[in-house]
C-alpha cells in the first residue's frame, strides 16, 4: 500500500499587488471571522451531538453489520472496509426520522425540525456503530478466541507437541463478554493526552477518518443530499434482490455439498479442487469494494495452492506424510497449507512491521526538525480553515488526569480478571502487555495515520510468540493467543480512535461527543458481539475445513501458538523448507512493491490476500473476481456513475446476503431444513 503524503503547507495562491497587501488582509480576516461566526452558531454543543435517536440507529447499524462481519470472519477472514456504507445508513436513518411524522417525534413535523439532523450527529452515529461492529473481528471471534476451542485444538492434532490437552476453552458468553470489557476500553485512554499532538501539530492525514469526514461532509450540501439519495436507492434496491436470491438458494441446500453453493461452474474436476462459483453475493460485493490488486491477488494465491502446490504435494502421499491419517491431520496435506499460509502472513507482517517501523521513526524525526518552521500567513486560505477545525477541536477540553487515572483503574481491574478467567495467563503477562500499551498504541496509531495501515495485528502475533514462549509447553498456547487478544486490541481501538478525531476534526464534531459515542459503541459490541458469535456457533459447523464456515484464521493462529512453544519440530516433513521459502517469497515480492517503478508495482500480488485462498480454497476468489469484472465494465460504461454508486451497490450485495445469515441460524436452531438438496455428479 502506498504511503499517503503528510498533511503539511497548503498549496501557493496568486499573491496580490503589493499595493493591495494591507486591504487584502483586513479583508481576508474579516471574511474568516464571519465564517467562524456562522460555524459558531450551526455547531451544536457536545451534548446535543450524541442524540437519542443516534443511539437507536447506531444500535440497529451496529448489529446488522456485526451479522455481516461475523459471516466474513467465519468463512475466509477477508473484511472489507464498511465504513462508507455505515455513515451512508446513518445519513438515510436520521434523515428519514427528522422528517418522518410525530409517530416516530413524539410531535408533528414541526418537532421534528426543532432538532435538525447535522453532520456532527451524522459524525458520531457512525463513529458509534463502527466501533460496535469492529468488536465482531478485532475481538479475535474469527482468530485468537475461536482458536482457543476444543474443534481447532483436536485439527491442530491431539497428539502435536506443545498442543496439551488443557489448551483449550469452549465458547461462552459469560466469560467472552467479561473479556471484552476487560481489555476494550483501555486503548480509548491510551493515547487521549496525545490527541493534539497526532491530529493538529503532526497533521496525519488518516486517510480513511479524512475520507469518511469528506463524505458526510459532502451529504449535507444540496447536491451531497441529491448524490445521497441516487445512492441509497440503489443500495435498498440490491440490499433486496441479495436478500430474496439468499432465501432462494436456502431452498435447494438440504443436504451435505448441496445447493447454488456447490455449483460445479468449471466442470467436477475443477468442483473438487475448490475452483467453481459460488453464487454468493456477499464476496461479489466484496469485490467489488476491495482493489482489484487484492482480488486478483486472491486468485493468483489460489491457482498457485490448489491449481499446483497441493496436487503436487498430495503425490508424496505415504512418502512426506503417512497415507493412514485423515486428510484434516496436521500431519497430513492440511499441514502444509496450513504452514505455508502462516509463513506468507508472517513475512507480510513482519515487512510491513519493520517498514511502518521505519516511516513512523523518519516523520517523527523530520517533525523535530519542522518545528522552528512558521504556519503560512492568513493570506492562505486553507490555513485559515485549518486554524478554524483546531480552534473548534481544543475548544472541549478533556483533562489529562481523567485519562490517567481511567487507564490505571481499567488496568488493575484488566490485571485481576484475566487470570481469573483464564488461569494459565499469570497476572504479570497482562501487567507486561500494559506498560507497553502506550508505546505500541502510539507507533501504531502515527503509522496508520500516515499509511492507512493498522498494524494491530502485526503487534498481535509479536505478542502472540512472545507470551507463548513464555508460557512453556503446559500454559504456552493459551498464555499466547490471549497475550495476542489483549495486544492487538489495545493498540487497535487506540488507532481507531484517532481516526475518529480525524473525522470529527474536519466535520467540526466535539471531542467529547466522538470519545463518548466511541465508548458507547464499544459497550454495545462487547454484548452483541459474543451473543451473534453463539448463535452462529450453535447454528452451524463453525471450524470445519471442508464445510462451508472454515475460520481458518482460528487454526493459522494456534499453529502460531504451538510454533511460539514448540519451534519448529511442530512442522511436516519437509514443511520447514516449504514454509521457509513462502516466507522468502513474501518479503521479496513487498519489496518489489516499494522499489519497482510505479508502472510495474501495480501487477506485483499482495502476500497477505494470497495466504487467505491456501487454506480456504478459490471459490471465494472467483466470486471477488466477479465482484471487480462488475467494477471494471461498469467504469468503462459509465465512470461518474460507477464511482458514485459502486460503494453503495457492494454494500446493498453484502448487507442483504448477510443479514439472511440471522434468519437461517434461527432456522437452524429451530431444526427447521431446507426442502430439497441440488447435488451435482458424473454421468457415470
């Protein structure tokens, strides 16, 4: 990904006649104190920002994506940015309660309008419902917690070194929610002090919370309204053709393999190495929001796995591998794509580790440097509106000793009940994990804000390595992949956060207002979350690596464990090698990336969407493939058209094939089948 420029000076403007110098600058800041007047008096104070009714739509918003995030981390793991499409649903929720009748005001219309509906409440409804929906994959459902279950513990193999018997924990609410709140709310107070210091003295662009801010700015304008409305029209009109298509296939899948899933696109031969489209509107919609790099990336990773590494590898049967074990054993053609997958993810993230590492050291230093250097004069007036969003940032004051004190009191109480619930977590690891969240939490912040990158994970695994080789071989694997969860979500929602300011920064929107909606978001995923985890687990085959819900970042993350305690006399015979020479590749092809002109760079894959297909299969690929064909016709038909309605056509696919995921689980624990099973065979 390349690294975005650094908010610094804006561009030059035609300088006047030098006779007109003193009357130009009565004039500029003239027309700069009319403005701050007119902002002045539309802003509403913090307290009216965070609404009610804003609670209500982010509760609603929370939930239907936390559905849909749920069924992308338990299938393939891939989640694409939803941010666009939150503030989209927040701007079309508010919208229509502001101008709904008194049903729904408590008041005519005229009730209604006494409580405008602004981009500062628009701001902290999405700010709000995203922080709900992170809980459904930065709360490790789909990664470190599932890994920690009996199924991914017996497929790691019962009898692998390092992999005890008392390695595991079965899913629960109770303790799953405890978690959440224990470990969630420390990374809001991590780097609250730092707030100025990150978004107005350092000027990071945080590419995502900018482009965020400039869409709900642009949707409270005439024309953003009229953009608006062209989008939500077609985000409902494909959120109900996804949702009757999903309920159309539930009909023919009442059997093992049945169904429009299982359509044999390609032939059987291709069927049976995962090559086929699915028919899932879900990962076409994804496609269609992720680049076409990261697409066709996932397609080049799933011709080189299961088009020549696995059938090739499958030959050494009875010779790298014992003929006699089942085909899910570690020890088995499951192992090496396990290893191979995990060794692409590692010298991804230990690239790009280094990489952020490094620009996050460069900028700081050449800030050092820059601070003798004078603002331009208010003759600029890009410079004059920046001074207006930091005048309006600083203005509601949060005290440093509030953030001192919070982080203390939630860290005793972190250091108690983590140990409590898992006893082979001693109360030091956690201690560890939180003198070293500031510095974490502040490295990965600065470099998201800088290159859009979040390195929460990246910090994960280090942590993940570090506290398993700390546990031994009896405490190792669960000491690791809690010591991961805890990390990661430190220095994740600290990120976050300051993407949020970000986007308050340039909406106007209090500081107060978007810490609050953040903590209020973030309460209401720590309790949906763990609850739509269960209904899914109790509803279907979670973890099965030839079912339909694979979570295979569950398993990649407890072989990482297991390597942490282990090394590598937990690998297949001749799997070192293998593993070794992915993990070469990866680091090799990232630094053809940086180093290649920008011409050729673009047709080099990405590691991190090659690994996900080694263990999920190509079907999914297909189907994102289809998503950017779909983009790259509808650019070359119509660009102005595809630019404005892409994101909200891909979030209609998504929203309506996932949200039928709710229903279907209610059916499944009704014990309710489908009536008819579509299967597919030779002739012969």
């Amino acid at each position: 990904m390349e690294v975005a420029p650094v908010r610094g000076a804006a561009p030059e403007i035609e300088k006047c006649d030098a006779g007109d110098d003193v009357e130009s600058d009565h004039a500029a800041g003239a027309e700069a104190e009319r403005v701050r007047r007119e902002e002045r008096a539309r802003v509403p104070p913090w307290w009216e920002q965070v609404t009610a009714r804003g609670l209500v739509a982010a509760l609603l918003i929370g939930f239907v994506y936390t559905v849909i995030i749920m069924k992308l981390a338990l299938t393939t793991g891939i989640i694409p940015t939803l941010n666009v499409s939150a503030a989209l649903l927040a701007f079309l929720a508010l919208r229509g309660w502001t101008r709904a009748p008194g049903l729904l005001t408590g008041g005519g219309r005229g009730a209604a309008s006494r409580r405008p509906f602004t981009r500062q409440e628009n701001t902290v409804v999405q700010t709000c419902a995203v922080a709900c929906y992170t809980m459904g994959f930065g709360g490790g459902f789909g990664s470190s917690l599932l890994a920690l279950n009996k199924k991914t513990y017996e497929l790691a193999g019962v009898s692998t070194p390092g992999n005890s018997t008392a390695s595991y924990k079965e899913p629960g609410v109770g303790w799953m929610t405890g978690f959440l709140f224990a470990i969630s709310f420390v990374g809001l107070l991590n780097l609250l002090p730092l707030r100025k210091a990150l978004i107005i003295d350092y000027k990071l662009t945080y590419p995502s919370g900018t482009a965020t801010a400039v869409l709900i700015n642009g949707f409270h304008t005439p024309q953003g309204e009229n953009n608006a409305k062209k989008q939500v029209r077609g985000f409902l009109n494909c959120f109900g053709m996804s949702l009757l298509w999903s309920f159309f296939q539930w009909f023919y899948t009442g059997g093992e393999s049945c169904g429009f899933l299982q359509f044999p696109t390609f032939g059987l031969k291709a069927w049976k190495q995962t090559f086929y489209f699915d028919f899932s509107l879900t990962y076409v919609g994804a496609g269609m929001i992720c680049s076409h790099l990261v697409n066709l990336s996932a397609l080049f990773g799933a011709i080189l796995s299961w088009g020549i590494m696995w059938p090739l590898i499958s030959k050494q049967k009875g010779n790298w591998y014992p003929g006699n074990v089942p085909e899910s054993s570690m020890l088995s053609l499951f192992g090496y794509k396990s290893f191979m997958c995990v060794a692409l993810i590692m010298g991804d993230g230990l690239y790009h580790f280094i990489k952020v590492t490094g620009i996050t050291a460069k900028n700081l230093h050449e800030q050092s440097n820059r601070r003798h250097v004078k603002k331009a004069t208010n003759e600029d007036t890009f410079v004059i509106d920046d001074m207006h969003r930091d005048e309006f940032f600083n203005k509601d004051y949060i005290p440093n000793w509030l953030a001192y004190a919070g982080y203390a009191l939630l860290s005793i109480i972190a250091i108690i009940a983590i140990p409590v619930l898992f006893r082979q977590v001693k109360w030091y690891y956690v201690v560890v994990a939180y003198v070293l969240a500031p510095v974490l939490g502040f490295s990965n912040a600065y470099g998201t804000g800088l290159t859009d990158m979040n390195m929460s994970y990246n910090y994960g695994k280090i942590a993940l390595f570090i506290f398993a080789a700390w546990g031994g071989k009896d405490n190792g694997v669960i000491a690791g992949l809690v010591g991961c969860g805890v990390v990661k979500q430190l220095v994740q929602v600290s990120a976050d956060l300051m993407h949020d300011f970000k986007t308050g920064h340039l909406t106007l929107t209090s500081p107060r207002s978007m810490l609050v909606g953040q903590a209020i978001g973030t309460a209401m995923g720590c309790i949906i979350a763990p609850l739509t985890f269960l209904l899914f687990y109790k509803s279907f085959d979670i973890g099965n690596p030839d079912g339909y819900w694979k979570a295979p970042y569950a398993l990649i993350f407890r072989n990482m464990a297991i390597l942490g305690v282990e090394g590598f006399s937990a690998l297949p015979k001749h799997c070192l090698e293998l593993s070794s020479g992915f993990f070469a590749f990866s680091v090799l092809i990232n630094l053809m990336r940086d180093f290649l002109p920008r011409k050729y760079r673009d047709y080099v894959p990405l590691p991190m969407a090659m690994a996900v297909p080694f263990l999920v299969g190509a079907n999914f690929a297909i189907d994102m493939s289809v998503g950017s064909l779909i983009v790259f016709a509808w650019h070359k038909i119509n660009s102005k058209e595809a630019g404005l309605l892409v994101p909200a056509v891909a979030s209609g696919f998504i929203c309506g094939d996932g949200i039928w995921t709710f229903p279907s689980s209610l059916l499944s624990l009704a014990k309710i089948k489908p009536p008819i099973c579509m299967k597919f065979t030779p002739r012969s």
